[in-house]
C-alpha cells in the first residue's frame, strides 16, 4: 500500500480493513481487472480506491500535476457519485489528487472548465459523461482505471448503451473494476466482453446474512399499514432512519402524515431537482432531520451517519432491491434494524423475497402503543441528565420549584413536557381482526337542505357546514342524500334539540343554505340517488341499452358505461334516414295457401335446387339471383348457395352495373390488364348497348 493512502486511513480512524478492501488491496492483484462482489456497506468505495492506486500512481506516492484523467469512476446516481467523489477525496488527498466530477443535474459550463484544467480522477453518472465525450470536453485517451461501482444498478437503469459506448472510447490498455452487490448474468457478460481475464472477488459475507444487520417482519392489519411506520420510528427512535417506497405518490403522502405528525422529515424521489436532494440528504447529515422517506432510485447507495432504522413501507419487486435497502443501515461495524411492513396481502411477497435473499428475519407484530410508552419510560430513566450535577445558574430556579411544587407535581410536570415533544404513538388493530360491522345509527330525524346537484352539492362539503352550524360531530350524522334540487341529512335523535338551538332561527349554513326539518322520513329511491349523470361521467344505475330510451332490462349485471356523460350519437342522436323510414325491418314471409304442403327439410340434407332466375332483357342484372331482393347469392364449393338477406353483399352494395353507373374515365383501349379495368370495360360497353356479361360475384 502507497504510503500517502496508509496515512490517510490512518488519519480517517482505519484501524483495519475489511474483508473486501483486504481482498483487492493484494499486491498480487495490482493491475489485473476485478469482478468484485460484496455486501453493501462493507466499504467498496474504499475498496476500489486501494485497488486503483497502483495503477494510477505508479511508483510515485504522489500525483504529478493533473491534466487529463487518470482514472474514472461511473456510479448510477448523482447522489452515489457526490458521495464516491467526497470518499476518493479524502483517500488520495495526501498523494495530491485533483477531483472532478460529472453528473446531471450540475452546471455543464462548470464542468468543463474543471476538466480544461485539469484532473487527476473524474467521477460521473454514465448520461452526463457521455454528453461530455460526444462534446470533446473530456479526453480520455491517458484513461488508466475504469471502475464501474453498483454495476447492476446501472443496468437495470438502462445505461448499458452508455456504459458501452463509454467502454469503447477509453483505451484499451487499461484496468477495469466492476464492483457490484450482486453479479447477474448481465453483469458477468459485461465483464466478458470489457475485461481481459478478471480475477473473480467476492466476499464470505455475501453468501451469508448480514450479521450487523437485524430482519424484522411486523405483520399488520390492512388498514394500519401507515400507522404502523409511525410506530415503528417512535418505538426506535434512531437518529437517522430511511423509510422506502415504491412510488413518488406515496413519498408525498408519507412525507405529509409525518409531517403533521411532528417529525423532522426529508424526501429524496426523483422529482426533485439536484438542489434540493442535495440539501435533504445535508438536512439528514447535520442532524436536523431525521426521516428521510425515499424511493429506491434515489436512495440507491447513499451514506448517511448513525443511520439505524430501514423501514420497508412498501415490499420491493426483488430480492436484490431488499438486500440494496436494507444495506443503507448496518454499515462499517454499525448495528441496524431492516423492518417490513407486512399487511395480509403482501404476506406471500414478504415470505419469498426473505426465501430469495436468503434472510432469516423475525416475525412478529409492529409495536403497540403501550410498548412504545414503556420504551419512552426507559430512554427517559437512561437520560444522562439524571447523572450530572446542577449548574450554579440553574440553583435558583431549582430552589423556587422546589418551594411551590410537590415532588409528586414536578415528576407529573416533566413527565408531560417530556411527552410533549414526541408523537403519540397509534393504537394497531390485530393483524388477522376483521373490521367490526357498523353499530345501528339508531333513532334520527331527516333534515331538507335547499341545494342538489344542480348547485355542486357534495356531501365532503355539506358535513362540515352541518357540523360547524349545528354544534354536532360527524359520529351525530347519519346518510346525506344528495338529489337533483335538493338534498337531506339525517342527524341523529338524541341531539336534534341541540342542532336546533344552534342552528337559530334562521336555520341557515354558512354559505346561506336553508335548512328546514321535516316531519317524516323523504321518500328516496332505494339505493344511489338518480337523477342525471356522475361528475366521473356515464349514468347511475343500469346503462341503456342500444337502441332504447329506457333501462336495459333482464340484464344479469351492470357494465361499465361506454359513453361520458351522454350517449353516443351514432346510437341514440342520429336522426331517420327518410329513404328507410316505411320501410320494414325484415321481409314478411309470402302467405301460405291453407293445403299447401310443405317439405321438411333436415338442416344437414341437401337443400333442393332452384329454379334459375329469369334473364333481364333490357338491363341485365350484375349479380345473378339480384330478382330477388331477399336472397344474395354467392358461390360456396362451387355451388350457389342461397343466404337471406342482411347486409348487401359485394363491393358495389348488390347494385346492378347499370345502377352503379361508369367509374371514373374509360378504361385505355387496348387489352385491360387488371380486374378493375375489365370491369369498366363492361361498363362502358353496356352503357353503349351492347350486351354487358354479368360480372361474378366475389366469393
């Protein structure tokens, strides 16, 4: 190990190394390509710096002055290559390195002038350093190192074009490091077509659980799942702890709940711009917040100190996205909890991605409430305060609430100001308890409210009014009928007299809404409220059916509306067309003579054969069996075949030649050398009365 590194570790407080920092730190390995995998927060970027410092440095223990890049370091996020940049930083600070870094989200402008005077390593995201190359702001053609750190991330982000692209315009004389948490077969053919005979590192600890790191499986009720991070926080009460979700929407909300509910909370997604994910993760560094609620790109290889606490809002979509959290906390020697948040439905989920991973977590129930007041009850009697001395300046604040106050009085005081500074913690259902049925509202009394849907009348707004003007709680509510021009509430019996006295005399809410009680219950239909359609759209109860103004009858089910908020045209608005209106919807059968005996033909006996229909004198048909308007006629295995009439068959509508009339210009003389054209052919000569052959129908 070059002297400058060792007195940088030793400065950092590096009493020793960790296994994988030992293992590519071997002189043996100096210069040879590594695949390396190993656990997260086992000290990789540490890892890969001992592993380059041969390559780099030379026989030198200090850098010459910087010009082009020596090495380069890809991470998958901005976060990730600030956070390399600062560790690589410290590491060769004392060999004089010069760093720089490319990543979106940073000024270009200043980047490029950074590179234009120079740099020893350059750490970058895998977009933005291609912008630079396609540009000419970087040249790497004194390139020595590539190291290419969460490897897999990089892939499953879609950089793989990238990483290739930035593969192929570095030299080809070079050392490659992949460092990776896990190596997928992507991974391993990368390392085949960009390495030269890569000695394969990976860590014992990989292939067992992480031993800093303690799996909790907390089973909870459908309907505490949220309720039970707020637990899970307050029963732990780490200093630093990342809650993870799946999706930026349920960031925002969590981030909202906590908020409200007095913690000192971050978010990291990525919708935020690089300046404010760059003051949430200080926020969590210097100590004045302590959540940070993220989802897994955002988060994806982040330090953060005295992180303790992992919370799995949501279950990831895989084994390695567990392992990844979960490796956020537990990091150089530091004990961590992994806890995951497990209602019903997610049960199955939870079981295999434990199975997948290879974890060994403990089931159990999120912490109730009087866990979390008997654990408060302990880190206050753990309070070094009860220990030290009074200060001179405290004794005579000390003496008077001594002199006014009870013992009893100044513990029931602290005890309260103690509490007031921590979230209450909520009361959890049973995991497997299935929500209890509604108590019976009881006797009420029906209230008309003069406005309806025609006004936007909504039951969200009409029960604060209700509640604010009559001095009752939404418990002493019953149903609120919204209808077309009017609406009704129902309110409880027992607080009627109440209601009325508050109300006044006017009886009117906030927005001048006239409020009359009634004498009996409103006739209402039962069920949803008709009347017109839902603000969503569509119609309220059974949809139309085609072709008819009423409700579709007999129906066995509901579907889903097709049309918005009125029907569509094509069915309900188009008008008769005049040239159908007399006529019938089908051909009434020809009478039948009284003694005329008809044969029973079996549907798969030949039918009899017809007569062929008359020839056309003057104006010969174009389809053969057009006499008749109630057969179309088409040929089937060589045979006419008669069909009732529906649609008109063929291109032209069953129409004859003479009916259609010529298409388009004559056909050029000479022989027609398409179907179309001997069509017209026929046209034009029968239009000239000459005798026009009948054209076969398409069959």
């Amino acid at each position: 190990m070059k002297h400058t590194l060792a007195l940088a570790l030793e400065r950092r407080g590096y009493t020793s190394l960790t296994p994988v920092q030992e293992a590519v730190s071997d002189p043996a390995l100096a210069g040879v390509d590594l695949l390396v995998s190993a656990q997260t927060g086992s000290g990789k970027t540490v890892g890969f710096g001992l592993a380059i410092a041969d390559t780099v440095l030379g026989e030198e223990d200090k850098f010459a002055p910087a010009a082009t890049p020596l090495a380069l370091v890809i991470a998958p996020t901005r976060e990730l290559a600030m956070q390399v940049k600062r560790e690589l930083a410290w590491l060769y600070g004392e060999a004089g390195a010069v760093m720089a870094s490319c990543v979106g989200g940073m000024d270009m402008r200043d980047e490029r002038r950074a590179l234009e005077r120079g740099a020893h390593i350059v750490v970058a995201t895998p977009g933005r350093l291609r912008d630079h190359i396609m540009r000419g702001s970087i040249d790497l053609s004194d390139l020595r190192a590539v190291v290419l750190d969460e490897a897999d991330e990089m892939l499953d982000l879609g950089f793989r074009e990238d990483l290739e692209f930035i593969l192929g315009e570095s030299p080809d004389e070079r050392q490659t490091l992949l460092f990776s948490a896990t190596v997928p077969p992507a991974i391993a053919g990368l390392a085949k077509s960009y390495q030269r005979d890569a000695q394969r590192i990976s860590t014992v600890a990989e292939k067992s659980q992480h031993s800093d790191i303690e799996y909790q499986a907390m089973s909870v009720a459908a309907r505490d799942d949220e309720n039970a991070i707020i637990n899970v926080l307050r029963y732990f009460e780490s200093p630093n702890a990342i809650v993870f979700c799946n999706t930026r929407a349920m960031v925002n909300r969590l981030l909202s709940r906590l908020s409200n509910r007095g913690f000192s909370v971050v978010a990291l997604s990525g919708e935020l711009s690089q300046a404010e994910r760059s003051h949430a993760l200080q926020a969590m560094r210097d100590g004045r917040a302590r959540v940070c609620v993220a989802t897994d790109v955002a988060a994806r290889g982040i330090d953060l100190p005295n992180l303790d606490l992992v919370i799995h809002a949501e279950l990831p979509n895989s084994h390695e996205t567990l392992l990844h959290r979960s490796g956020r906390t537990g990091r150089a020697g530091r004990k961590g909890v992994s806890a995951l948040v497990v209602p019903p439905k997610a049960l199955r989920k939870a079981e295999r991605l434990l199975k997948m991973a290879k974890l060994q977590a403990v089931w159990g129930n999120a912490p109730s409430a009087e866990m979390i007041k008997e654990r408060d009850g302990e880190r206050m009697l753990a309070d070094p305060a009860w220990a030290e001395a009074p200060a001179s300046s405290e004794e005579a604040m000390i003496a008077k609430l001594a002199e006014e106050f009870s013992p009893s009085q100044l513990a029931a005081a602290y005890l309260r100001l103690w509490n007031a500074g921590r979230s209450a913690p909520e009361e959890l259902s049973a995991a497997n308890a299935k929500p209890e049925p509604r108590a019976p509202f009881g006797p009420s009394v029906w209230f008309s409210l003069a406005t309806g849907r025609d006004n936007g009348a909504d039951p969200r707004r009409l029960l604060p009014m209700l509640c604010r003007a009559g001095d009752i709680t939404k418990s002493d509510i019953g149903a609120i009928r919204i209808q077309q021009s009017e609406s009704f509430a129902e309110i409880r019996e027992t607080h009627v007299d109440g209601f009325l006295k508050a109300m006044g005399a006017d009886m009117v809410l906030d927005d001048g809404t006239k409020v009359t009680r009634l004498a009996t219950p409103p006739n209402l239909p039962a069920g949803r409220p008709s009347g017109g359609p839902r603000k969503s759209g569509g119609y309220e109860g059974k949809r139309p059916h085609r072709g008819q103004d009423g409700p579709r009858e007999g129906g066995s089910r509901d579907k889903k509306p097709y049309g918005g908020d009125k029907p569509r045209g094509d069915r309900f608005d188009r008008p008769e067309r005049k040239d159908r209106a007399d006529r019938p919807r089908h051909k009434p059968a020809a009478p039948r003579e009284p003694n005329a005996v008809v044969n029973e033909v079996s549907p798969r006996s030949k039918p009899a054969a017809k007569p062929a229909a008359p020839k056309a004198e003057s104006k010969p048909s174009y389809r053969a069996g057009a006499a008749d308007p109630g057969k179309s006629w088409r040929k089937e295995g060589g045979k006419a075949t008669g069909k009732p009439a529906g649609k008109p068959a063929g291109k032209f509508g069953g129409k004859s030649s003479d009916e259609r009339g010529p298409k388009g210009p004559p056909p050029p003389k000479g022989k027609a050398n398409s179907k179309k054209n001997k069509a017209r052919a026929a046209v034009a000569k029968a239009a000239k009365g000459g005798a026009a052959k009948p054209r076969r129908p398409k069959g």
